[in-house]
C-alpha cells in the first residue's frame, strides 16, 4: 500500500502535468486577454504578514526530514498567470505571477517560490517570511502568498516551485507553465520583441524590383527589411535595407532576380530578439522552378537543383512523335532532396525531364533546340531486301529490333537485329528481309553505349513502296500527284494541238472544194455560151437559105 506521502507526490505529479497540459493549450489560444498590473510585488491574504528576505537563502537548496507533527497538506494549492506591465503603448512587460496557499504552523517560517526558465536555465526565487496577526491564535491557520514579479519573455517554458522554510524533503509543489506567445493578440499588439510590423508591397517587373512599405512597428526603432529564400529559414539573398526611425516615408525597394514560389518579404524591429514577420505572395508561382535544367557536354552530367523547397519526383522520359505523351524511362525515377544528376545519357532531342508534385506534373526537353549532337534513323528498299540506315554525330553503338506495335507507345519485340557500332559522323546499313512490313509492324532502334537513351521507331512499313524513309511519305504522295498532274497536261496539250491541225486540215479541204467547183461553174458557163451563139448562127443561116 502506497504511503500517505507518496500518495500526495504522486497525486501532485499527476495535478502538475493536467495543469501543464491545459496552460501548454491554453498559450496558443490568442483570444486571452492578459491581467494587467500597475507594479509588481508580493502580498499575503488577511491576518498575515509576509515579508521578503534580503538576501536569497542558498541553503534552503538543502531539504531535510520532515518532522512527524508536519501536516502532510502544508502546501495546500499553487496556482500560475501571467500578467502585463505597461510604461506606454507598445511598451510593456510580462511577468509570471504566482499564488501559493499554505497550512502555516509552528513548524515553518516561511516559504520559497523559484521561477526555472527551461531554455535559459535562469533561476529566479524569493523568499518569504510569514508572521501571524496577534488576533490571530490558532494553531493551524490558511494563508495565501502572491508575488508576481518574475519577469518573463513570450513563449518562455518556466517550472515553478513552492517550498517551505525550512526546506522538509518531498514538501513542495511543482508545476511547468508555458507563457503565452506573440501569437497571443494581446501579447503580440504590446510586448516590443513581438511587434513585428505590416507589410505591403508593390511589384515592378520591368526593373525587377518589389516596392514595400511598413506600418504598424515600433516608434523610435529603425526597421530591417530583406528578401529571401525561406526554406527551413529563410536564407538572405542579398536584398537588405534598414529603414531609420526618422523616415516618414517608412518605405524601401528591393531588387531581386527571379519570382520564385519561396520567395519572402521579411521584416523585424531592430532589437534583440525581435519578433519576425514574412509574406510570401508568390507561392503558386511554381513554373519557374522547372527552368534551372543545365548539362555539362564535358561530364556528360544532366542536372537540376530546386531553387526552393519542395515534395516531388524527378523522371527522365521520352516523347512521342506526336508530342501527347513522354514516356517514362525505367530506373531513373528521383526522389527531390537537393541536387537531382543523370550521368552518361542520350542527348536525343526527345529526351526530356518529367517533374511531378501534388498539383501536377511539368516537362522540360532541354535538347530539344538541337544544339547538341544525335542521331536519326530510316528505312530504304530495293526490290530483294529493306535498308536500315543509322547516322550518328558521335561514336556510338545501337540495338535494333524488329516489334509488333500492340499500343503506342507499346512495342512488343519479335525479332532481335545486329547490334550496330556507327562511327563520329558516320552512316551504318543493316540489310533486313523486305517480309517485314505490316501496318504494326515497327523497327525500334536505341543506343546501349549510355545509361538512359530515347527508342525509335519506325511503322506502319507498306510492303510495295520503293522507299520506306518514314519521314518521306509526303514527298512520295506529292511525286506521284506530280507525274499524274503532268501526265494529263501533257495529253490535254497534245489532244488541243490536234485539235487545232484537225480544223486547219478540214478549212484547207473546205477552201479546195469551193475552188473546184468555181472552176466547173466557170467551165460550164463558157460551154453554154458557145453552145447558144451556134445555135443562133445555124439559125440564121436557116432563115436565110429559106428565103
């Protein structure tokens, strides 16, 4: 059975940390409004007087044993509060105020009260020496005992004790309290190191730079005011000014070289361990981050370093010719913490970067602009066999293979081809069977010198065309409609020129007839003419040969 004394520990221990629990809560809640006090000091209820030592006792550290006449309730209670002492606006002080009551008899003098900051280790404590009123004879007797004039900083942790004089082992009270933070309104509009300010701010995109003006912070302080980074903190960039108490304006401008999402605004009092304030107006501008890309020709390193601190994954992938989808290249998924590398890879100019948070994904190509050597690939024919031909601008070796496109971008191999070693600026020919054709049939070709390289293919190979280049169907298409159009203007031009002999041919033998028959007309009428003047020449001979 646990001793009455250990009963009372152990009930105080189990008091201390409820009441801890309930302070630890009731310190973020910034709808308290804080006691405020004139002066400090200490006070005892009525028929008591209490007065403080001059000198702090060291040995009343030392406990000693209880005496057995000691009441095991002596120190009955302790209760904790912060209160507030102002000078003027914006000018005031926090204190740690502590009410004690106490059994008193004849066997203590007095009591303790020590204030322990847990993150400084500071030690405050007072001791108290209490006397009875003479109208005051009893033996046991309640006496309350407040001071309040321990003097605390915002959000400090303190633990507070109240023991007797003379210190008896295991006689006390102990509790932790949390004082309240600048989050706290009361607190934050009137203890200085919490008035941290307001900022507003304006943006200048041609000069780059962010105007900002200051209200709301302490009188007769100067002002810092900053630009940064914040990651865990906030990592000064090189953008600073103080604005000087004396400065109606209360406004300053920044220069800064990229809008990033981690971009801050901050600013604080010009004393010690002022409270900070920081707005970030540029959260949602993530674009920016995904611009910083960079390869080293020399390393053949791709790499990229963000620029603020984010949760995403970093995979290379390559896109498709119709540009609706990058696919995922495998064993090259990232996680992002600081510097994201790929050694030894292919500069294809499909070959990109696939950045993916929780608000989406964003792609970037950075040898897409062709600045960077490649290769390309193609497909001619004659009529015994299909010509593969690989160009390359640097050395480099190629597996090729002969797949079924099941769906794009998915290629299931069926045939395994030479591998290909094709020399700086240099073409290779691999001769492959003119039986591979099919509209799902597909040539896939890719570098295995590198890590990471972006797969061709050529598809949809027709069985019947003298050239399967499958960057030349066009040019096919617009040959063929060439020699078709020229065919038919060729025929259109001879069929009108024939037409135009026919005509002249058919008016010769027009003109040839009418001139013929002129001619006989002519003849005709010569005859007819000879013909009649006999007849009259005979006729007159008759009449005269009759007279």
């Amino acid at each position: 059975m646990m001793s009455p004394k250990k009963q009372g520990l152990h009930w105080a221990m189990s008091v201390t940390g409820l009441h801890f629990f309930l302070i630890f809560i009731w310190g973020f809640c910034d709808c308290q409004q804080i006691i405020r006090i004139e002066k400090c000091g200490l006070a005892c209820s009525q028929g008591f007087k209490c007065k403080r030592k001059a000198n702090y006792d060291i040995f009343n550290q030392f406990c000693q044993d209880p005496p057995a006449s000691l009441s095991h309730s002596v120190l009955e209670s302790m209760k904790i509060s912060t209160v507030m002492k102002c000078v003027k606006k914006m000018q005031c002080s926090l204190h740690v105020s502590v009410k004690g009551t106490v059994n008193f008899d004849e066997n203590i003098n007095g009591v303790e009260i020590c204030a322990l900051s847990l993150d400084t280790s500071w030690t405050q404590c007072k001791s108290v020496r209490l006397t009875r009123s003479k109208r005051k004879n009893s033996k046991e007797q309640k006496v309350e005992v407040q001071y309040n004039c321990f003097e605390v900083t915002a959000g400090q942790p303190v633990q507070v004790t109240l023991r007797t004089i003379p210190n008896y082992c295991s006689v006390k009270l102990e509790q932790q309290y949390l004082v309240e933070d600048c989050r706290n309104g009361d607190v934050g509009k009137n203890i200085p190191i919490c008035v941290a300010g307001k900022l507003d701010y304006k943006m200048d995109k041609v000069k780059k730079a962010i105007s900002i003006h200051v209200s709301d912070f302490l009188e007769d302080h100067d002002y810092h005011v900053r630009l940064c980074h914040k990651w865990f903190s906030c990592d000064d960039i090189g953008s600073h000014a103080l604005i000087k108490a004396e400065d109606s304006s209360k406004s300053v401008s920044l220069q800064y070289s990229q809008v990033l999402p981690c971009l801050c605004i901050e600013g604080w009092s010009a004393i010690p361990d002022s409270r900070r304030i920081q707005l970030c107006p540029f959260k949602n501008n993530t674009e920016a981050l995904w611009d910083g890309v960079t390869y080293d020709p020399i390393k053949h390193i791709l790499a990229w370093k963000p620029s603020c601190p984010l949760q995403a994954s970093v995979n290379l992938c390559w896109q498709t010719e119709s540009n609706d989808q990058c696919v995922t290249l495998p064993d090259s998924s990232r996680a992002v913490d600081g510097k994201v590398e790929y050694g030894d890879l292919d500069t294809h100019p499909r070959l990109c970067m696939k950045f993916t948070t929780q608000h989406g994904s964003w792609i970037r190509c950075p040898f897409a602009n062709g600045l960077f050597t490649g290769w390309t690939m193609k497909l001619e024919s004659t009529p015994e066999q299909v010509q593969l031909i690989i160009t390359s601008q640097t050395k480099a070796v190629f597996s090729v293979n002969v797949c079924n496109r099941t769906q794009l971008p998915l290629c299931e191999p069926l045939q395994k081809l030479p591998s290909l070693l094709v020399g700086k600026s240099d073409s290779v020919i691999l001769n492959i069977s003119s039986d591979i054709c099919g509209s799902d049939i597909c040539i896939q070709g890719w570098r295995t010198d590198v890590n990471y390289s972006v797969p061709v293919q050529i598809c949809n190979i027709p069985c019947s065309l003298a050239s399967l280049d499958p960057t030349s169907d066009n040019e096919k298409c617009l040959k063929v409609i060439t020699s078709v159009a020229t065919f038919m203007v060729l025929v259109t031009t001879l069929a009108f020129i024939g037409h135009l002999t026919l005509r002249a041919l058919y008016r010769r033998k027009l003109d040839h007839k009418s001139s013929l028959k002129a001619k006989v007309q002519h003849i005709s009428s010569g005859l007819a003419s000879s013909v009649e003047q006999r007849v009259s020449i005979l006729y007159v001979k008759g009449e005269e040969e009759g007279r």
